[in-house]
C-alpha cells in the first residue's frame, strides 16, 4: 500500500477523532470531505466528484462505499478493509446502498454526524440524503470535527509541509529565470510546474495563478495567457505541493523597470506581511492578524485597494482549491496554535493606476512564534 504515515500516526489520528465523536455525543460520522478520507486512512483520490462516503461509528468500523473505479484506487492507497460499492446504473440513489450499510452498524435512531461543507456533497446529494435519513436517525453538520484535528500538524505532516516549501522555492527561481518580456505567461507556468514534479511533489490542489499586464490585479487563474511586453508586470501565485501538501507563495515582478508606485506598494506588502507575522504566534487570533493587516495598508492610505482577508491555513487539500479552514479574516476567533502552517497573501490591486502588489508566504506556527517556510528573499526584484 502507498501509505505515506506510519500506522501509529494513523491509529492516533482515528483516536482523536473517536474522542471528539463521544464528546459530540455522535454515534457515527459519515465523511464526504476528501481531505479528512486522506487524513484519516490515506485514501487518494478524485473519486468524491461522484457520491463517495467514509463512515466511522463509534465502535471503530471504518466502511467506505464508492464507485467501482475507486475500489483498487481505496486498495492502493489506504488501510481501509471493508469496501463497499454502488453500481451505475440510471435511477441509482447511492444513499439507499449507504442506509443499508447504517443498518448493519445499527445506527437506527442514533446521532450521526455529516459533513455536508465538502466538493462532492452536491445539492442534489444532500437533498437524497437528508431524504434518505428523514426519521431514521438524529443527524447534524459536523464538517470541522476532522478539520479541527487536521488544522495542528504532526510532526510526520511538517516534513512535508517542508518539502512543499521547497520546492514552491525552486518554483520561484524558475520564475524570475524566464520572466522577461518576450516570454510567454505559458512558458513560465510550465517551467514553474516541471521543477515541482521533477523535484518528487504533486499537481497543487488548484492552478497557480498568473496575469500580467491588466491582468496582473486578477486573484484567481484565468484562460487568457499573454507575451510579456519589455515594460509589464507578473502576478504569480503558486505552491509547491507534496502528498497533498501545499507551502504558497505570491509574487508581483515589475518588467523592464518599476514604476515608482510599485515600490511604495511593495514596501507597504512588507511591512504589513511583517506585522502579520509578529502577530502569527500562539494565544492570537486569527482575526488579530487580519486587523494588524488591515491597520498597516489603511494608515499607509490603501485601504481601497486591500483585500478583506490576508490568508488561510494550509495542508493536505484536494481541487478545487488549496485554501484550507480557518481563514485570516476580522473577527475570527480561532486561536493561533503550534502546528499551525499559514499561508499570509499581502494584495494590493490598485484599479485607478492599472497596478498591482503581492506578496504572500507560507509560516509554521511553532511554541515560541513562527517559521517562515520559503527562503527566498522579499526584495522587489524587476526583470
């Protein structure tokens, strides 16, 4: 089996997970969320864009039931022994093949937990269910009970985490290797990609993201791709990704030469991802380090061009995207903890100017404050 944690660290995990289930009073959690499937068995794979469940109850059975495609795939990849399987065929609704299987583990009239935040938990699949299991049992959205336990790496996880920070910084090298005008926004994605698989790691979770010209103030991958021009400027977002594990980064690279505004952008991304991270540490809160964020563009007179967010956790995440619970936002009262990895993204996307500023990097929570992962430097570097 292509198991990629030792089976202590898999016995703890199902351990801690059954603790938190009694605690929430649940006699079994029903997982839609691949991440927590990968976590909890090492099972790999993209079969939850279809109707996939992994069900825990409180007795320690661990059934999954999936497609046919998947059973090898659970084989392979994951310590799960008993698979189950629902066949295609048209009228199937795979919510009676999984009642069935609640039948066996006499789960009638008892609590059991959903994961209904997941990519695969499809409307329609969450209207045949909540149909499914009307007057049958007690049911209640647990999507964080293994987000919880996911969100605090171990110290097996942080060596990938590592490994992913590695090689986002040979993506970054590769990056100011071709960024020049004349090249295409194509050449560059795929040199920044093959250092990433040549090096051992994996697609990421979603595509890296890259504009230049007016699409440099883009935040999300888009089809358009262009030939840098001799005065431009690059906005990456990427990360290198191991075993599912994601270490970010984000860059805006002035082409040719900087306008003088976007070194006052780029000095304002420094300061506030340097007060972020003095504020990154254990006993803060999520929402300290956005407010620290916000206060550093505002008092530098960018408030209209910052986000409302600064950054996420990461880890082990699956498409469509690598962004992880919790976010960096105001308000949010989840406590920074050791073993916590962040990503924190400085944006500033002036529309009035056409300019744009980025600066993102990856941090490990530790006991004492933080670790930045990437070793690259912050300094504005114009091609």
């Amino acid at each position: 089996m292509g198991l990629h944690f030792t089976p202590k660290e898999f016995s703890k995990r199902k351990r801690d997970v059954l603790k938190s289930m009694k605690e929430h009073n649940l006699d079994a959690l029903l997982m839609f969320r691949q991440e927590s499937m990968y976590w909890l068995t090492g099972y790999d794979t993209f079969g939850y864009v279809f109707f996939q469940t992994l069900i825990l109850d409180q007795k320690g059975n661990v059934i999954l039931l999936t497609r046919a495609p998947d059973l090898r795939q659970a084989q392979n990849t994951s310590n799960i022994e008993d698979i189950r399987i629902w066949v295609d065929k048209e009228g199937i609704n795979p919510t009676d093949d999984l009642k069935q299987i609640l039948n066996e583990l006499d789960l009638k009239d008892k609590n059991i937990g959903i994961e209904y935040e997941a990519y695969g938990m499809t409307g329609r699949n969450a209207l045949r269910l909540n149909k499914s299991l009307e007057s049958y049992c007690e049911v209640e959205d647990q999507s964080e009970l293994i987000t919880k336990h996911r969100v605090i790496k171990s110290q097996e996880e942080i060596i990938y985490v590592k490994k992913a920070a590695e090689l986002a910084d040979q993506g970054l090298d590769e990056a100011w290797k071709y960024a020049r005008g004349g090249v295409s926004e194509l050449k560059i994605l795929a040199e920044m990609q093959r250092v990433v698989l040549d090096g051992g790691g994996d697609y990421p979770a979603n595509e890296y993201i890259i504009g230049s010209g007016h699409n440099a103030l883009l935040c999300r991958y888009q089809s358009e791709k262009r030939i840098l021009s001799e005065t431009d400027q690059l906005t990456i977002e990427w990360a290198g990704t191991y075993k599912h594990y994601h270490s970010a980064m984000f860059r805006t690279i002035p082409i040719g030469k900087a306008d003088v505004k976007h070194i006052k952008m780029h000095e304002a991304c420094v300061k506030a991802l340097n007060n972020c991270a003095k504020t990154l540490i254990p006993g803060k809160t999520a929402g300290d380090v956005f407010d620290i964020h916000a206060k550093t563009f505002d008092d530098l007179g960018y408030n209209k061009s910052r986000m409302n967010a600064c950054g996420y956790s990461l880890g082990t995440t699956f498409s469509p995207n690598w962004m992880d619970w919790p976010m960096l936002y105001t308000g949010n009262p989840y406590v920074i903890t050791p073993g916590n990895v962040f990503f924190m993204h400085m944006i500033l996307m002036d529309s009035d100017s056409g300019l744009a500023m980025n600066l993102g990097e990856t941090y490990l929570v530790t006991e004492t404050g933080n670790e930045r992962l990437g070793k690259q430097k912050l300094d504005l570097v114009i091609l």
